[in-house]
C-alpha cells in the first residue's frame, strides 16, 4: 500500500484517486504522524456484504426481524 505525505498527496491529488483505485488504497501521512486512508467507494455492493453471523439467516428472516421491530415501536 501507496503512503504518501500531505504535500504530495495534495499536489497530485488526482493520480491518488487513480492509484487508490487500481491499488484498494492510499494511506496519507500528516507532519503529526497521523494516517489517513483513503480508499475507493464500492459501488453496487451491500454494507453488510460479507458480514459473518452466528446464525444461517435469510435476507426474509432479517426483513421479519426489522418489521416486527418496527411495528413494536
């Protein structure tokens, strides 16, 4: 993984999009010592894609669970 500082992060700004992309990501670095990363949005993709749980739940199971949730507030 690409790590760059502030300075060159901001100066070439767009081939760390580009980079971010082709690489997952790009870690930027502060004078501080602090990172930050910076990493392309997954489009189409659930947030919970991948998500392990400890039961074998069903997208139906889950929607009843939000429903009766829901209805009982």
């Amino acid at each position: 993984m690409l790590v760059m500082t502030y300075s060159d992060a901001r100066q070439n700004f767009a081939s760390v999009l580009d980079k971010s992309e082709s690489d997952g990501a790009v870690l930027v670095k502060r004078a501080d010592g602090s990172l930050f990363r910076i990493s392309p949005e997954q489009k189409g993709q659930s947030p919970f894609e991948g998500i392990k749980t400890l039961f074998d739940l069903q997208q139906n199971d889950i929607m009843q669970a939000l429903k009766e949730s829901r209805e009982e507030n």
